[in-house]
C-alpha cells in the first residue's frame, strides 16, 4: 500500500471513528452504564488513532526523539484508556446476556493504569528512539526481556477476560440483540489483543520481513473499522419499546412485556418482574413460581441490573411510568 493510499485510509477510518463518537453522544438523552462505556470507548479510540497516526508519520521525518517519545506515550496513555473501557462496556452488557460481569470495573481500571505507569516509566527512562527508523529499543537486555514479559502479561490478562466473556455470552439462554452485541465485543478484543501481543513480540526483538514489519501501524486500525460498525449498528437499532398512546391506556400486563421487551429479560426475569409488581416479597415470589429464595434473589439482581434501577419500588415505578 502506498503512502498516500494508507493515509487516505486511515483519516477515513478516524473520520468514521469521530461521526461515531459524535452520534453516540448526541443519541445520549438519558443516562446509560452501556452507552457511558461506549461512548468512553469512541472517545479513548479516536484520541488513540489521532495519536498513533502522528507517531507513524513522524517515525519517518526528520524529528526530535523527544517528540517522538512524547507522542508514542500520549498514544499508549489513549491506548490504555480505550482498553479500560473496552472492558467497562463488556462489564455493562454482561447482565443483559443472564451472567454477572466478569471483573470488577473500579479495580481493572486500577491495575490498566498501574500497568501504564510502570509500562510508560521503563519506556521513559530506559528506552530511546533510533533517529534513523523511530524504532524503539533499549540498551540492556534484561529492561527489554521486562518490557516483553510486562506487555505480554497485560495482553493475557485482557485475552482470559474476552475469552470468559465470550464464554459465558455463548452460554447464555437470551440469545437476544445484546448477547449478540457482547459476542462481537469480546471476539474483536480477543483477536486485537493477540494481534498486540505478537507486534510487541517482533517490533522489541526487531525481527524483520514479516507480515507485522510490513504493518507498520498500531492493528488497531484495522479492528476500528468493525469495531465501528458494531457501535453504530446498537446506536441506530430499532427500539424495540414502542407503546401507542393515542388509544386507551395499556393495561398493567401490557406494560410489563413492553417493559420487559425494552430490556431484553428472560421469561423467567419477566415473571418475577410481574410478581413484584404485584407487591410480593421474595419469600412469596419463591412459593408462587415454586422456586428457591436465592433463585429469585439472582433474578432480581439481573433485572436490577438491566433496568439500572437499585430498589424494587424504583422498579415498579419505572415499568408502570
């Protein structure tokens, strides 16, 4: 690909990536933990590209290796924030698949930003920039074994949190639009973090005359096309919660399959949910649909998950508004 072509290409798929970022926040009318991280996702990304794009075109002028450090670790800083938030939006489509999230969000952004420090510092002090090719390379051997053995322990982590996360999306009984959206999440994470983990791999060992060498570019231009797609196509389905007005009111029944539509929960889900609209304590849900009373606790977990309401009378209110 010529230099022109792929640069073309790329400020076409930056430009994708900032009409997605400005469509999902202007579609923002109420607040939403999923449309949060997806927004947060866009934004990290874009920023993440701009930056990897100045970074691969200065690596080949005639710039300081100041400069090129300085952006090199604005783009990992953005990369490490889009990864955070890539997990924050497989966490918030978690409970619409029927299965609790896979990490605690607070603390896996901890550790990210742990990494990127300590990442980012080695980088800092230890690394250097060829002026001949803008590679990156280091002068002891150990500081590179540590940047490789670091890199590759954070890209496994993520790849084990896609991987249970596509798991348990293929497991789940509500094969519905976000169990979908979840499966197309965790498999494009798995695939760009392997991809990451062998680019690290040949770019510090500086192995030449592969197909990676020939990239040039961080992979995750390549992904950000899909990944792209995927946002708008969850930004601009179709609601599936449309109730008509202009005839007599619907009855309570009415408004909690329309309730139950909107928010993709299982027959199950949607029986308790009717259960509590009708003012029963667990105990007598339990006796009424002949279930245990941790079952029905778990159920109401899931719907107070989905419904990101935290009390049952917030519940009853939101299904009969």
């Amino acid at each position: 690909m010529t230099p022109v072509l792929l640069i073309a290409t790329i400020f076409i798929i930056m430009s994708m990536t900032a009409v997605t970022l400005i469509a999902m926040i202007l579609s923002m009318k109420n607040k939403s933990d999923m449309k949060s991280s997806l927004r947060n996702l866009s934004l990290f990304l874009l920023l993440h590209l701009v930056f990897a794009f100045l970074c691969y075109y200065f690596e080949y002028s005639f710039c300081s290796a100041s400069l090129l450090k300085c952006l090199n670790i604005l783009s990992d800083a953005f990369y490490f924030g889009f990864i955070a938030a890539w997990l924050h939006a497989l966490a918030a489509f978690a409970p619409f698949s029927s299965h609790k999230p896979i990490m605690n969000v607070k603390w896996t952004t901890l550790s990210i930003i742990c990494y990127g420090i300590l990442s980012e510092g080695i980088i800092l002090f230890a690394g250097r920039y060829r002026s001949t090719d803008g590679s990156l390379c280091f002068d002891q051997e150990i500081i590179k074994d540590c940047v490789i053995a670091l890199n590759a322990i954070f890209a496994l982590a993520v790849i084990s949190i896609g991987a249970a996360s596509l798991f348990f999306a293929l497991r789940s009984q509500d094969k519905g639009f976000y169990r979908n959206g979840e499966l197309v999440l965790s498999g494009l994470l798995i695939l760009y973090m392997l991809w990451i983990l062998l680019f690290d791999f040949i770019s510090v060992n500086e192995i030449k005359g592969t197909f990676f060498d020939r990239m040039v570019m961080d992979p995750i231009f390549v992904i950000c096309f899909f990944l792209d797609i995927a946002i708008l196509f969850f930004l601009f389905k179709k609601s599936p919660f449309e109730i008509v007005l202009d005839g007599p009111a619907p009855d309570r029944q009415t408004l909690i399959k329309a309730f139950a539509s909107e928010f993709h929960l299982t027959k199950r889900e949607t029986e308790v949910l009717a259960c509590v609209c009708q003012g029963l304590n667990n105990p007598e849900i339990a006796e009424a649909l002949f279930i245990s009373d941790n079952t029905v606790k778990r159920h109401m977990n899931h719907i107070f998950q989905k419904t990101e309401v935290r009390s049952r009378y917030e519940l009853m209110a939101k299904v009969l508004d």
